[in-house]
C-alpha cells in the first residue's frame, strides 16, 4: 500500500483539473470505482484494495494541503464550530452516509491543512475505531479549553 502523502500529492499535482473534479464530483464512495480518474489517482493497486482506497480519495479533494504537525481531525472541526451533533451523525450513520457526512463536515470546516498519512489511514481502515478517535479528538480537545 502507498503512502497517503503521495496519493494527496499526485492528485493535486499530477491529476489535470478535469481528473480532479470527476472525482470531486462523486456522490458516494463507491462512485470512484466508475470513474477512470479514479483509477489514474491509484495506478496499480492490490484489487482488494479497491474499496479502501475509494473512501480516501471521496475526501482528497476537499482537504487541499498536507502538514504533520497540524491538528486531529476531530479537533479541526471543533474549533470549526462543526456541532457535536454532526459529529454523532457521522459516527451513527451506515456506509456509504457515515462519510458522505464526514465529507460535507470537511467542507464546511475549510480545513487549512491536514496530516494525510494519519487522516488517509483512519479512511483506509474506516469502521468503528476510526469513528471512536474522531470523537474522542472532537471532544478531548474541548476538554483542553475549559
């Protein structure tokens, strides 16, 4: 499996902006798996790979920028104004709206920057822990505040 840097990295920097806004255009995850800008963005890949690597690049165009030493997810959104509510929305809901929602949360936030090798892998492995650490990072760092 690649680095989740480098798949941020060639989509922004090698993907013409027509590639890019097909993907951007997907409405659920499993739309990529249609889509040959999708399969340009992954090159060669483990086939059982597919999936995973759908769910991280529904998000790629809505976090533009890459940094190691910004904040958890879960706190970006929190000092975003993103509600608790919302949060509980993503964590609840079922594939593929549990992040169809996350995506709409990432947009509304208008993230400055992200850390993809930690962000792409909590997607990549998308499923009940991953859910527990955005929560647990929305609301520790509200805790930090107080």
């Amino acid at each position: 499996m690649e680095k989740f840097t480098e798949l941020h990295q060639r989509f922004w920097e090698t993907m013409d902006n027509g590639q890019r806004t097909e993907i951007r255009r997907a409405s659920n995850p499993e739309d990529l798996e249609c889509l040959p800008a999708f399969y340009h963005l992954i090159r060669y890949h483990n086939p059982g790979e597919i999936r995973q690597l759908a769910r991280v690049a529904f998000l790629l165009p809505f976090a533009e920028k890459h940094s190691e030493n910004t904040k958890p997810l879960g706190r970006q959104l929190s000092d975003a104004k993103i509600s608790e509510k919302r949060i509980f929305q993503i964590v609840r809901s079922s594939s593929p709206n549990d992040l169809i929602q996350l995506r709409r949360a990432v947009q509304q936030a208008k993230l400055s920057s992200i850390d993809w090798d930690v962000f792409g892998k909590s997607l990549f492995y998308w499923g009940e822990k991953s859910k527990k650490q955005l929560v647990q990072s929305f609301f520790v760092y509200m805790k930090e505040e107080e």
